[in-house]
C-alpha cells in the first residue's frame, strides 16, 4: 500500500494531497489531518501510504489502530513500563492512528481520549481515519476535538468509474508482474468498473475471484465467466428502491443513537440533528410523502418532515462539513 498503488481520483484527490504533504514532512505542512469515509475507499491505504514515505526520508512512524489502543497501549500504559514508552512515542514524527470507529464502551472512550492527549504532546503531526466525522464518534474528548478542528477535516466520497477502471488497471498489472499470462480483456474491466460499485475493497475481491479461477482452472477469463462469477457483486439495471427503514438503520449507525432514540419525541440536541437529516435524505432518495416520511419517523405531522428538509437544505449550503457528511450517508444508503 504506497501511493505509487493508490489510484487517486475527484473523490479522493483532496485527501491524498493532503496526506503525500504531511508524509513528506516538509515545514509549514498540516499538523493534524482527520480523513473519514465509508469502508473499502481508501483510508488504510492511504495511511499505509504515508508510513512508508515518510519511513523513506528517516521519519519516525507510528501507525496504530483504535483496537491496537484498546488492548495493548493503554494496558501498558498501567505497568511500570509508562515511562519507557511515554518516552518512545515522543520521539514519533508521524502518529497514523486508524479505524477510531472501533473504539466501544465509555470507560475505553475516556482511556483513549486520556491517552490520545499524551501522545499529542509529541510527534510532530497526526493523521487519523475513522468510517464518519469526528463529533459522530463519541470517542474523543475535548482537547482532541480541539486539536482536530484546528487542523483539516477532509471526506473521501464514493468512487466513480473512472476511478474504479483505474483502480482495476492498477491491479491487473500488479497481478502480472508475478503472473505474465494473467489478462483482463477490457470488455471486463469495463463491466467489473461499471457494475461493482459498493467500495474498492469489492473491485479487488471482483478481480481476486477471478484470478483465482484463471490460476486453478487454467481457463482465460472471458464475458462469460465474469458474469457467472460475479453475479452477487455487480448492479445493474434501474436503481433500487430505497426503504425509509434503511436510512434510518444507517444513520442511527453513522450518529451511534438507537432507532428507538430517533423516533422517540426526545429533543436533545445529538438525537434532532440525525433525526433531520434521515427525514431530509428519505425525502431526497425515496421521492415518498410528507405524510407518509412522516409516519414512519413516529407519527410525526408532514409539517415537521418540512421543517426538519428545510432545515437541513439552508445548513449544507453554508456548513460545507455538514453537506460533506450528509452526501456520505446518501453515498452508503444508495449503494
């Protein structure tokens, strides 16, 4: 995973620029980066990517994930062994810390944010990944929320299909330097780019599987196989419909609050802004009724949902966070 791997594209281009500059290390460069999206879009590669150009030019690399802090650093962080290690992390240069999504449990949400606080105190500069915006996570206390919004909050947006193709170019010819005979015809390549859309990670599984049947039957990889092969993968045909039910499963997700808490009458300031956002995007994506968008967030009058669609209009378009947020939920919902 370095960036000479990554197939950068309109969706990402922002986060990888950002992430190459602190890679590189050069004076006047971000101190602190927070990249968020959905899964299997780039995020590890793109840390995998900085730890190795940075480790090129002599830098210090840390690269750790939420879980990786849960079981391991913070326990140690307990023993006679803390100043040892306090002492290590402050000579890091570039702390890569992935998956904040992962973090369960608030006394685990407290101990990371403690932690999180002494490694600040040294390396130069943090980039850290999480699968939705930070004040989503429920993991990070003040001060580190405070040290991310000083630094670049930057979203990684669904692949299009000129990335996916270059994606998939990418592969084949990494796939080839080890096995010459190896060849994708483009018809394929077209149909993989085209019809598998949900992530990346489900192009490379796409082309893995059909690697896989090249190797171990001998047999060319054709139209035909492809569609016998990848059936359960592609999506074609007109677009499918989309369940109120489904928006509120994957926002209730993203904002980590309860359905039941999103339907409830409660209005706490952390349950009305996903529940206005999951009536805005079933009012965008499902073309149904006030009325009927309504009753399904418990009863409400359709006055509310138009309230609650006009609210969230006249926000994304002056909170460019916010409207980066609200395309990534209709990015997941939508594939």
């Amino acid at each position: 995973m370095t960036f000479e791997t990554f197939a950068e594209g309109s969706s990402n281009s922002l986060a990888c620029a950002a992430v190459r500059q602190m890679a590189a290390g050069h004076e006047g460069t971000l101190e602190m980066l927070f990249i968020h999206s959905s899964t299997g879009i780039g995020k590890t590669h793109l840390l995998q990517a900085a730890a190795a150009e940075a480790r090129k030019s002599g830098r210090r690399v840390a690269y750790l994930s939420a879980e990786f802090f849960m079981y391991h650093l913070v326990p140690a962080l307990r023993t006679p062994a803390f100043p040892v290690l306090r002492q290590a992390m402050k000579s890091i240069d570039l702390l890569l810390v992935d998956d904040l999504q992962f973090l369960h449990g608030k006394q685990a949400h407290e101990e990371f944010g403690r932690t999180l606080e002494i490694l600040m105190e040294a390396p130069s500069q943090i980039i850290m990944a999480a699968d939705r915006m930070p004040d989503a996570l429920g993991t990070l206390s003040g001060k580190v929320m405070q040290r991310i919004q000083t630094g670049e909050i930057v979203g990684i947006q669904a692949t299009d299909y000129a990335l996916r193709h270059d994606i998939l170019r990418k592969r084949i010819a990494a796939a080839r330097r080890t096995h010459p005979a190896f060849s994708v015809p483009e018809e394929v390549a077209d149909y993989i780019a085209r019809y598998v859309i949900s992530s990346a990670r489900d192009l490379e599984g796409a082309l893995n599987r059909l690697f896989a049947h090249n190797q171990l039957t001998k047999q060319p990889v054709t139209m035909d196989l492809a569609e016998k092969t990848l059936h359960d993968l592609v999506r074609i045909g007109e677009p499918r419909t989309i369940k109120v039910e489904e928006i509120q499963q994957i926002v209730c997700k993203h904002f980590s609050v309860t359905k039941a808490d999103l339907l409830s009458s409660c209005r706490a300031r952390t349950l009305v802004r996903p529940r206005q956002i999951a009536m805005y995007i079933a009012k965008v994506v499902t073309g149904r009724s006030l009325p009927e968008i309504g009753r399904r967030f418990g009863n409400r009058d359709h006055t509310t949902v138009l309230h609650a669609v006009r609210k969230i209009e006249d926000m994304v378009t002056k909170d460019n966070v916010l409207a980066q947020e609200v395309e990534l939920l209709k990015s997941l919902i939508q594939t």
